[in-house]
C-alpha cells in the first residue's frame, strides 16, 4: 500500500497497539453510514457492532453503556447494575464536554484513558469471539476481543438491553 493510501493509525489504536491488544481496523467510507458491501467485506452483522453510549447516573455521575446496535439499552438495568437509582442518558449537546467525543465517536478505549468512567458492556458480548466499537473517530471502529476489551477498561459486563 503507497503512503497515500496507507490509513494513519488514530489514538485508540495507538493505545491498544502499546497495550499489546490485537484489534482490526475497521474504516467505513460514508461515517456513520454503513453500506451493505462494506458490512459484507468486513463479515459484519447489526449485532456484531456495539454503540457505546454515555449516561449520567444519580449516584455515580457519568456511567459508560455498551450494548450491540441491533438492541436498545436498558437504563434502569444499567442503575442497578451501576449502583444507581435512575440513569439518564447524557444530553447531545454535554456529550464532547463529558467524555471528549462527538455522537457515533464514542469509544470505550478513550473514554477509560480520559476519564476513568465506569463501563458496563452488555452480557451478551462475553459469548462473541470478537465485537466491534467505534474507535473515536466517525467512520472508524476497531474488532477485538470483548474479554480483552472488558478487562483493559475495567468494565463489567451485565445485562443492560431491553428484553
């Protein structure tokens, strides 16, 4: 590949790459838009791919949910499972102010480096041999383990998603 097409390497992957957490990269062309050629080249399903969203909570403040696209998240799942009475998703436009990232950039990896944010991911993750998150920048996300992902950010996983 010649340097103009080579792909820079952003910070979340930097970060896993010094962390030794193996990882693809996954780009998708329109951002936040994925085109079914695109899902088909990378084998990927709806429900391969995890939104991570950002909540506040009464108890712990903010509260990092992780749960797959296909799914909606449970929010008084995610209070019990996060110590708190009630959670409430964090409004559009606090978003970038709390966790430094834009709606659909939202990464896991960067929000624990920044913040230290507790991060539940749903369950249902640990029986997946690999998930995919957004890698901070829209249009880009990263495949890998959900163990490994699970323990280099000190999450937990639960059941958080609507039944």
């Amino acid at each position: 590949m010649s340097k103009k097409n080579k792909i820079k390497k952003i910070l979340v992957e930097q970060i896993l790459d010094k962390a030794g957490i193996p990882y693809e990269s996954i780009v998708f062309q329109d951002g936040l838009h994925r085109q079914a050629t695109e899902m088909e080249q990378y084998q990927l399903t709806e429900h391969d791919i995890y939104k991570t969203l950002a909540l506040t909570g009464n108890v712990s403040g903010p509260v990092i949910g992780i749960v797959p696209i296909d799914q909606h998240l449970d929010e008084k799942k995610l209070a019990v499972a996060s110590g708190n009475k009630k959670v409430s998703m964090l409004p559009t436009k606090e978003l970038q102010k709390t966790t430094g990232y834009v709606h659909g950039a939202n990464n896991p990896v960067g929000i624990w480096q920044n913040k230290k944010f507790p991060i539940y991911i749903d369950e249902a993750a640990q029986h997946a041999d690999q998930i995919t998150v957004s890698a901070g920048e829209l249009g880009r996300s990263i495949r890998l383990n959900p163990e490994e992902l699970c323990q280099f950010v000190h999450g937990t996983f639960a059941d958080i998603v609507q039944a």
